[in-house]
C-alpha cells in the first residue's frame, strides 16, 4: 500500500528502511527517500509505521534473547 502517493513510497519500504537502516524518526526517513515533500499528508502515516516497526524490532530481539 502507498503511503506517500506523491512520491510512490509503500509501506513496505518504509519497514525495510527502518529495519535495514535503524530509521527511528521522520527525518532520518527523509535522508533514505523524499517523503512528504509535496503536500506532507503521508506524514502521521509513516510516523506510525516508524513506531509500530520499531516495536517489531524490540519484540523480535527479546523472543531472541529468550531463546
């Protein structure tokens, strides 16, 4: 699904830029790809996708360090 529909940016690169490249934040999504620089809309959205992938992440690591 496209989040930016200015910049044809999906959710799916979203995720993948922030597992590949640790992306904690708006900005340092902005360093990997333009988003929200046409009309911004695409912005909670993706801020969203940043925190709930994050959250993947640290569940991820725990489940491994259990195990």
């Amino acid at each position: 699904m496209y989040v930016c529909l200015c910049n044809r940016i999906s959710d799916k690169t979203i995720k993948t830029l922030v597992r590949d490249n640790r992306i904690t934040s708006i900005s340092g999504l902005k360093k990997c790809v333009s988003i929200g620089s046409h009309c911004g809309k695409c912005l909670p959205q993706a801020t969203q996708l940043i925190k709930n992938e994050l959250i993947n992440l640290t569940a991820v690591t725990e489940i491994d360090i259990v195990q």
